[in-house]
C-alpha cells in the first residue's frame, strides 16, 4: 500500500506538471488537439497508478513522449499559419451580413438549434439582430450586432471615461493581501481605520474587502452567530452604507 500511494503522488505531480506547462486554459477554450492531448495524458496517468503491477515508467514514459509531441506541434503552430489550420482549423462564418449560411452549417455539422442555444449564452433572443456570427476553431461562437442592437461606447456618447483598472481584493477570507494593499497605496493602519468606519472590527472577520477603479469599497463580514450576509459600501475617506 505505501508503494501504491507513493506512486500515485509521483504520477500526480509529472501529470499537473505537465497539464501546467501546456498552458492556462480551461477546457471550453481548449482546442480540439489540446483536448485529446490532455484526456490521452489523464488516461496513460491512471494506468501506473491503478495498477501496482505496471511499472511506474510504462505510464511516465508514454505521457513525456505524448507531452514532447505536443510542444512540438505547438511550437510549429505559432511559427506556421499552414500547420495551424491544418491542427486548429479554420474559423467559419455562420451569418455573414444578417444571412445564415446553410452551407457553412452543413460542412460544420452546425444545427440552427445548436446556433440558437449558442446566441442565447451570448444574450442574443433574436436572429435578425445578429450581422455576423464566427464558429471559433475552439467550438465557441463570436457574434457582432447589427448597429442598432450594439451598445454605444463612451467614445460614440462622447463621454469622458476614467482610466480602466482591474478591482482589487484587499482581504480575502480574513487573510489581509500586503501586496494589493501596496498597490492601492494603503497600510495596515488605514485598512484599520476603513474597517472601523464599516463597523469591522479585524480583518480575519472579513469575508472580502475590495477596491475599484472608482475608489469604491465593497466589504462583507463572514456569517456566523445568527449574522446575516451583508455587503457594505463606502468610498475612500467616506462614509460607510448598507447595500439596499
């Protein structure tokens, strides 16, 4: 039994080793050959550690040469547009100018049912507001409205826009983050004194506390004790409010 389960940790970190070199993606952004990749990859891992009387290099052998084959394909991918169409395909236009190509469909294997499930994930209800739909290589549908349904930017409102800037967790799950703190230009102190105006009285009872680009903070204390969740809200130097 301990040589079974030292196995099964050995095979585990070369296959997350592996799995993380080929890149961060989750599996609905995979392509079809990264997606054979990995399942072939999972399937070799599972075969040393079910079964002690394989030898551990019958599994590690195949999964180092499969994940060698990969690199290699995918290095020949970025450096040829040909063997990346030949191993991604080709994006395929499903409704080009507000016509749904039959054609394209077919070849694709594409049913309008499978069109209209997809428009709906992106919030389009209607065909006839749709003036281009793209089949992605990945599965996944890149859609564009007709003008009318697209929603005008600040630049078309003639809006002026405050410098875009990700929001930041300044304490998650009571563990307060030094480093977004730093980069919000804050401390230790003045996160104290943001707590006490929203009436928290340590960190380690936050469940988050956040800060966006609007210099708005957005907190919520853990439940416990009969309490309730509860967002709370202030921005920096201000007054404290109960989300209503």
């Amino acid at each position: 039994m301990p040589t079974l389960f030292v196995r099964t940790i050995i095979v585990y970190l070369l296959m997350f080793a592996m799995l993380r070199l080929m890149g961060k993606r989750q599996i609905n952004d995979m392509q079809p050959f990264d997606l054979a990749v990995t399942l072939l990859i999972a399937n070799l891992a599972s075969v040393p550690m079910g079964d002690p009387a394989t030898p551990l290099l019958y599994g590690i052998i195949p999964m180092a040469g499969i994940f060698v084959v990969h690199r290699l394909v995918s290095f020949a991918s970025l450096k040829s547009e040909g063997i990346r169409k030949l191993v991604c395909g080709s994006p395929l236009v499903i409704i080009s100018r507000g016509v749904l190509r039959e054609d394209v469909m077919r070849a694709a294997n594409y049913s309008l049912s499978d069109l209209i499930e997809q428009l709906r994930l992106k919030d389009v209800f209607s065909l006839s507001s749709v003036e281009y739909a793209i089949l992605e290589t990945n599965g996944s549908l890149s859609v564009l409205l007709k003008g009318p349904f697209q929603t005008p930017t600040n630049e078309q409102l003639a809006l002026e826009s405050e410098k875009a800037k990700p929001g930041m967790l300044l304490v998650m799950d009571g563990k307060v983050h030094d480093d977004a703190l730093r980069e919000a230009g804050l401390d230790g102190a003045k996160l104290k004194t943001i707590l006490k105006k929203l009436n928290i009285p340590r960190a380690r009872d936050c469940f988050f506390v956040s800060l966006d680009s609007a210099g708005i903070i957005h907190a919520q204390r853990k439940i416990g004790n009969g309490r309730q969740p509860e967002a709370m809200f202030m921005t920096l130097g201000g007054k404290a409010e109960k989300a209503k």
